[in-house]
C-alpha cells in the first residue's frame, strides 16, 4: 500500500541561486551566519560547516559597510547561494546585489522611500535575484500597530501583503515571502492566512524559538503544524546556538514528515522492563556510523524480541534485540537469528549495500 504524503500548496517557483524554492521543487532548509559578516575567514568557515551539514541556502547579516566590502570574496568562496539581510539601508542592499548575492531579504517598510525601493529593485531585476519580504512581529509598522493593537496574524499579513504589491507595481515578481512571530499559535495563523491570500513561495519559522529542547520543540510543531497543512517551500529554524543544529533540526522535521528524501530514518522503541540490551547506546552509534547515508531508508532498531519484530519487519531493514542475540529483518522477511556482537556491524554493512544501490538506480535515472 502506498504510503501517506502531504499535499503541497501550489506556488510560484523562484530560484536562489540554482536553488529552486516553490511550484514543484522539494522543499529546502535555510539558516543564517550567526558570525560578524565583515569577519570574512569566520563567516566562510560557518558557511562551510552548515553545508556539510545538509543546509541548501544560508543567509549573513549586511548591517554596515565593512560588511558588504567583504560580501563579494564570501559570495565566491561559498558552496551555497548567499541571501543579504538587509535592514534600513537601500545602499547596503544595492551593494549586496553588486557583489553578486543569489538573493536579498528586505523590509520594504523599513527601506525608506519608494524610490530606494525602485533602486534595489531595478538592480534586482538587472540580476534575476530574488526579494523575500520578512515581516516579523517585532518590527511591524506603526500605522498597523495602532489599526490592530499589536501584532496580530492580520496585522502581519496585511503588512506582508502591502509591501508585495509596493514590489509588483514596480514589475518585480520574484518574491518569497515570510511571516514570523515568536508565538507558535499566531505563526500558524498568519501563515494559513498568508497561504490562502498569495502564491508566492513562503518561508517558515518561528522566530526567536529560544535555545535547546524548547526552541526545538516550538519549531517542530509551529513549522511542522503548517507544512502538514500543505504550506511551506523552505523553512528556517531560528535557535539560540549553533546554526549547525538549526539545520539538523530543520532536516529532521522534514524527514519526519516525509519531504526530505534522504538519509536513514531510525525507528526505534522507547524501551521498557521487557527491553535487555542498551538501547540506546545501539542507536547512537549506528546513527554515528551511517551518518554519511545518502539514500532515505527506514530502519527499526527494537529493545526485544516480543514486540519488536513487528516493526523490524515494516521498516525497510530491522532488527529486534533479545539479551544474547537479535533476529535480523530486511524488507519484511526474517534473515535469521544473529549474535549481538555482529547484529550493529551486519546492520551497517547491509545499509551500505542498501545505499549504494539506491545510488547507483538514481544514477541510472538521470
Ligand atoms: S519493543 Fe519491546 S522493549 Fe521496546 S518498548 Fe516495546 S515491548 Fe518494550
């Protein structure tokens, strides 16, 4: 039986870089460089961890000019398109452009002028970049605040959707939007009104999410909440740390919901009295050692031998472990009964098997 996907929202696409966001494209993981942009060896070396770490577009902070000197050698040194975040300064965006960022994300609002706009949005166009429009509940516009009394989803849609017309009646289209609050609740919302108001891609997150298991958690169930829904073409976990785990989060969100078609998916149990092995250990360090798996394989990782082959047996490769030994499961079929101190090597070796030949058929296919 065919298994359960989400229905996606159509949209516009738009391209970062050669980065496609929105129409049919999968969806992406951002993050941000959280090191001072005018420090270019630190920033390019940031950049670098999050690609290793599966990130696809990273975003650095233009706020002076010592920052947008330097934009030009990271923009050349960087394996992933570059987005500028600029805030108040036109001239800081149209330098940004001129050193050939793949994207610029701008408040419109807080740009200036209509003629600023028409500048960074010229030089935009000159360059097929795109323009994300970032309206976050702490910044919204005056006028606004005053009409809604504070930052409400409306207020932050009705925001978002001024500054997208100011852009189309300058002939600008390329646009990707994004609609932030710290609060969970009013994310969504703004989000599924956004959503039923434009087709233009959106960016999700939650901003200010916090750090650790909180900021996590508000992550996965304001993100995941809209993505299950259908909405969403890139998302952006904000967390006070290192933007490394900003991206192993964003990919673990996705892959738990079935849009992000690579690496191992571990089902394992939470254990109980029955459960004679450390299970845990066993997880971390098979999930160590395949790290590195390109394709998207489920296994089952299960603490006995009573209730674990059921699942051993869905996933695509399994095993369940009694005290001295664990039966060994691929593709729904029994292989046999295996000492524990071979049962993890065995595991591995057989995901490799498994990997390269999924490689190997996609390579085939294109
Ligand atoms: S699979 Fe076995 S050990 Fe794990 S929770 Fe279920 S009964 Fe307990």
């Amino acid at each position: 039986m065919k298994k359960m996907e989400i229905q996606r929202r159509k949209t516009k696409k738009i391209y970062i870089g050669s980065v496609p966001i929105g129409g049919d494209a999968p969806l992406t993981v951002q993050s941000m460089t959280k090191t001072r942009t005018s420090d270019a060896d630190a920033t390019i070396s940031q950049i670098n961890d999050l690609y290793q770490s599966g990130c696809q577009i990273v975003r650095v902070g233009v706020s002076d000019h010592a920052s947008a000197a330097v934009l030009k050698r990271i923009v050349k040194a960087s394996p992933l398109p570059i987005v500028a975040d600029i805030h108040f300064s036109y001239r800081l965006a149209l330098a940004a452009l001129e050193a050939g960022v793949h994207g610029v994300r701008i408040n419109p609002g807080n740009i200036g002028s209509k003629e600023n706009i028409r500048k960074i949005v010229q030089a935009a166009l000159a360059r097929g970049v795109p323009i994300r429009i970032g309206v976050n509940a702490g910044s919204l516009e005056k006028d606004l605040l005053e009409k809604y009394g504070r930052p409400t989803p409306e207020a932050l849609v009705e925001s978002a959707l001024r500054e997208v017309r100011t852009l189309e009646d300058l002939g600008f289209y390329d646009i990707e939007i994004s609609v932030k609050a710290s609060s969970v609740l009013e994310t969504v919302e703004a989000n599924r009104l956004l959503a039923s108001r434009t087709e233009y891609p959106l960016h999700l997150g939650v901003t200010e999410a916090g750090s650790g298991l909180a900021g996590i958690i508000k992550s996965a169930v304001g993100i995941g909440t809209l993505l299950i829904e259908g909405i969403g073409d890139t998302i952006r976990v904000s967390l006070t740390g290192d933007p490394v785990e900003e991206v192993t989060v964003a990919r673990e969100i996705l892959k738990s919901l079935g849009l992000l078609k690579e690496g191992i998916n571990i089902i394992s149990c939470p254990t109980c009295a029955r459960c004679q092995v450390d299970l845990l250990s066993i997880v971390q360090e098979f999930s160590e050692r395949t790290r590195d798996v390109k394709s998207l394989l489920d296994v089952a990782i299960m603490g006995c031998v009573v209730n674990g082959p059921g699942e051993a047996r869905e996933a695509e490769m399994g095993v369940a472990l009694g005290r001295t030994n664990g039966l060994f499961f691929q593709k729904g079929e029994e292989k046999g009964r295996i000492p524990l101190a071979k049962l993890l090597d065995l595991l591995v070796e057989e995901v490799r098997k498994a990997d390269r030949e999924k490689q190997l058929a996609e390579t085939h296919k294109t």
